[in-house]
C-alpha cells in the first residue's frame, strides 16, 4: 500500500514543482480510481494566474471530471472509488467540495497550518453538519518535500501579492520540519492499516515515518513533462470506461 501511495504522490510532487516553475504556488493532486490504479484527473494551483481565489488545485481536478463525466450520478460514481493524492491538506472549502462528492479518500503532504480542512483547523471531512459521506484522511506522505516546496515559493518575489515582501527577508530552511500530529488527521486503527503495526512508533511520537529523509531530486528536478504524462493516464482511463460501459450495455 505505501508504495502505491508514495507513487502517486510522487506525481501530485512534479506537478506542484512544475506549479512552482511557472508562478503558481506549489500546489498539486491527482485524482485515482483506486481499482484500477489509473489517474483520472489532476490539478493544480492556478490562483496567481487566473487571479482567482478559488482556483485550487482540487477544484481544478474536480473541473476535470465534470467536463469528461457530467455533474450527475455517473460523477459521483466515480468519485466514490476516488483516492486523492495532494501535497498539501485541502482547505476548508476543498475539504467540504470533496465530501460533498463523495470522495472515497484523501492523501495529503503537510499540513495546511491557516486552512486545513481535514484537522488542522477543523475536520470537514469527518464532521456531521454538512453534506456528504466523511471520508478518511491520510497525512504525512512525501510531507517534507511539500514543505519545501512551499518554502522554495515563499522566499520568492510574488509581484501578484497584494503586498509584496522582500525577498532579503526571507531565508530558506533545509533543515527544520515541525512534526505531525498523526492522531488530529488519522485515527490510530486506520493508521494501523494504512501503514501497519510496527510504524505505530511514529504515530505516538508524531514523527515522520521516513525519518529526515528529503528527496531532493523529486523537488529540484525540472518536471516539464508531467502534464502530458497525465494527460496521457486520464485519456487512457476514459477510453477503458467506455469500452466497459459499452460492454455492459
């Protein structure tokens, strides 16, 4: 299981990077149908250029999947058997859009420390007041590169930034990482079956579970080929649901 997380979450990385090396923030995901293991949609931040405030990675990729699949039933269908991979923890209106559509679960980098939606700041993906199934949410996966990510942005220029600071006052840290609260995301069964007993070590020591490990070639490497990879995957997916719908019909 760690390994298919850590592969798609890989992707959603690239994707904030490629984010990164064009002026958004680096913010990315990519929606899987979890049966099949295929990307069927992805997003990124596009805020900056679009100078629209709800222009999230998420909404991007749920923009998607209306376009191909409608906004009806066959959508929540699909959403239903969707794992969302993300580098950062949705925010609190991502967090209500995706349980509103049913979305079988998310997996998230770090944590979106003024925003979250799935236990920074609140827990809209397990709460009873709003619409939608809960779903769980599943933290920590390639957390340090999305942190540096975002650290690698913020020591940036943003001319787009109603006040601009400057870039002298900023200094980039490699080397601190605040630690994870497992238990404010996750609790302590589901993370037993999500990464197994032995690592529980880290879930009572709020820790990473790979250790300081950083891969810094995942985050400094140029990723101008991710989008037509994806792409690629979801055209893939769509062409094999219509075969099978054809089939069933």
């Amino acid at each position: 299981m760690l390994e298919v997380r850590l592969k798609h979450m890989r992707s959603a990385v690239r994707l904030a990077k490629f984010a990164l090396d064009h002026g958004e923030t680096p913010v990315a995901c990519v929606f899987v149908h979890e049966p099949s293991g295929q990307v069927v949609a992805y997003g990124m931040n596009y805020t900056n250029e679009s100078l629209s405030g709800i222009a999230h990675a998420e909404f991007m990729g749920i923009e998607q999947l209306r376009e191909r699949f409608g906004g009806g039933e066959e959508l929540m269908c699909v959403m239903r058997d969707v794992v969302v991979y993300v580098t950062v923890e949705p925010c609190v209106m991502c967090a209500s859009a995706l349980k509103q559509l049913e979305v079988g679960k998310v997996v998230f980098g770090c944590a979106n420390e003024r925003f979250g939606g799935n236990g920074t700041v609140i827990r809209v993906n397990g709460d009873r007041c709003t619409g939608g199934r809960g779903y769980v949410a599943v933290p920590g996966i390639l957390r340090r590169e999305a942190i540096m990510l975002l650290r690698y942005f913020y020591v940036r220029s943003n001319e787009r930034a109603p006040k601009p600071r400057n870039k002298a006052e900023r200094r980039l840290d490699r080397n601190a990482f605040p630690s994870l609260p497992w238990s404010r995301y996750i609790g302590r069964e589901s993370f037993v079956e999500e990464f197994g007993e032995k690592m529980l070590c880290h879930f009572d020591d709020s820790t990473d579970i790979f250790g300081d490990l950083v891969d810094w070639d995942l985050i400094d490497e140029p990723c101008d080929w991710i989008l037509e990879h994806l792409k690629t995957q979801c055209q893939e997916f769509a062409l094999h649901r219509r075969k099978k719908i054809k089939l069933e019909v």
